[in-house]
C-alpha cells in the first residue's frame, strides 16, 4: 500500500475527531480512513474497553444524526467495529514513538486502511451476517491475535 499523506497537521485529525463527537462532522466525511482516525484517537486516550464503548456509542449516535438506521442490514456493525479497534490497539501497542501523531495515524491508514482487510480473516457470508452487525462473531478464517 502506498504511504500517501492523508494528513498534514495535527487540528485536521482533531476536527474529525471532536465533530463525529459532536454529530457535525459532514456525513459524506465519515469515510473508512475516518473511521480508523477516530479509533486510534479514542485508543491513544482510553483504556480499550472505554474507547471501544465510546467508539460504539459514537457511531449509532452519528449514524442517527445522518439518518443512518442502525438494524440488521445497515448502520454500526459491532463485529467490524471490535476487529478494527483490535487491528489498531495491536498497531499502537508497536508504536516507539507518538510525539508525532499525524505519522503515527497517515502510517495507520497506509498499512491498514485496506477495505478487505477483515476478508483476511472473515468469510465474506460471516462478516457479512446480521449476527455479526448485532454482536461480536469470531473471525472464521484465521485468529485475529
């Protein structure tokens, strides 16, 4: 993957941040890099049990404010939301050095921005379940750890 700069300063990550907090993050802005920006905001600041509530939390209450429904077809997907948050707390746990955060989340989205990457570990059918939107499934494919 290549290691395209996505951001430039630190005020850019913050303002993602702090407006899908706030719901006034334009919705056509709450893209899949987005996404793994804000978790790794809420993992640089949150025990992981805490930034995982709050990452749910936030995505049901932002998914709302975009007229998202969030059911067993469409909205907040548990399963992604776990397995991206443990994706990332395993990439923070290896980072030496976060004096320089808008390095630590462009090199993030460079190595693990892939929109397949749960197909690594998932079935398609299975990822795809409402089981797996409504609750916590194990990957199928190989183990996330």
């Amino acid at each position: 993957m290549s290691h395209t700069v996505r951001y430039h300063e630190l005020a850019q990550i913050e303002r993602i941040a702090t407006r899908f907090a706030d719901c006034t993050l334009p919705c056509a802005e709450w893209t899949h890099e987005a996404h793994l920006t804000v978790g790794l905001w809420y993992l640089r600041d949150h025990p992981t049990a805490e930034a995982l509530d709050l990452v749910r939390l936030g995505i049901r209450r932002y998914n709302g404010s975009c007229g998202v429904e969030n059911s067993a077809t469409g909205g907040y997907h548990e399963t992604l939301t776990r397995f991206y948050l443990a994706i990332i707390g395993r990439y923070l746990n290896a980072v030496t050095d976060r004096s320089d955060w808008v390095a630590v989340t462009n090199h993030l989205i460079a190595e693990l921005g892939a929109r397949d990457l749960p197909l690594g570990y998932y079935s398609r059918e299975r990822l795809m379940s409402s089981a797996a939107r409504a609750a916590w499934v194990a990957p199928d494919l190989r183990p996330l750890d």
